[in-house]
C-alpha cells in the first residue's frame, strides 16, 4: 500500500530535525564520576604554634614528595608454566641440542609433538632443506628458558 506523501510546513511537523532537537532538547548533564581520594585538606593553623619535632641526624637523601607517583601501564600476571609430556620434553631437548643445522623430523609419530611445540612457541620453524626437502625446526627463546 503507497502513502501518499505531503508536505508539511515547518509548525505542522510531528517530528523536530535534528536541528531543531538540537535546539530544544534540554542539556543533558553529564555524570560526574567521583573524583580519586585526595590528601586530606591541609588543616587551619592553631593560633599557638606548636612545637617542631626534633630531627634525627641529618639524612643525606632528598625528602621525597607526597604527591602518589604515577606508574605506567598496570603489571600483566605471569604467563601460566607450559606443561609438556615426558615425550614433548625430550623432543624439545632434541631440538635444542641440533643447534644451527635445526632438527629434521625423523619419524612421522613426532610430527604431532612438533606441532603441538609449534602452538606453544617453543620451537620454530626453518627453511627447508634443500637435499631432502623437509623443513628444519630451531628452538626459540621461550623454548631455551623451558629447558633449562
């Protein structure tokens, strides 16, 4: 079913613009969020002065402010331990103990164990060797921390 349009002058509209609503919509407010805790508010002086505490022995430090020091970006948590099998473990020494030349898998049951290494970034992956044409596998650095 088609509506037939009409137009409408200004005064007749239902629907303000975006203008117009810009215009008569009351301000909103915004939140104010609760401001941080500050130093208490410095006391008035008693009319009396009081009496300074002694000092103990000079100190050679600088007096440090009391304005709260700001630190960077909050600390991240440990990364949890990687937990291998006995056979991930002597696999990753394998790789480790290959050095330069890299490891070449051997057996196709260890291809599994590689891969799994692979996910955890504790190995990886080199250029294939030309001879044979399979790829090499080095330790990485998370790798030689897990070792040892």
């Amino acid at each position: 079913m088609a509506v037939k349009k009409t137009k409408k002058t200004k005064d007749e509209s239902a629907a303000p613009t975006k203008a117009e609503a810009k215009e008569t919509a009351p301000k909103k407010t915004a939140k104010a969020k609760a401001p941080a805790p500050k130093a208490p508010a410095a006391e008035p002086a008693p009319t009396t002065p009081a009496p300074a505490p002694a000092e103990p022995a000079a100190s050679t430090k600088p007096a440090k402010s009391a304005a709260p020091k700001k630190s960077g970006a909050p600390k991240k948590a440990a990364a949890p331990a990687i937990k291998l099998s006995a056979s991930q473990g002597e696999l990753l020494k394998k790789v480790g103990g290959a050095a330069e030349a890299g490891y070449s898998v051997e057996k196709k049951i260890e291809q599994r164990s590689i891969e799994s290494l692979l996910e955890k970034k504790l190995i990886k992956k080199g250029a294939k060797d030309k001879a044979t044409g399979t790829v090499r596998y080095h330790i990485s650095s998370a790798g030689k921390k897990h070792i040892s």
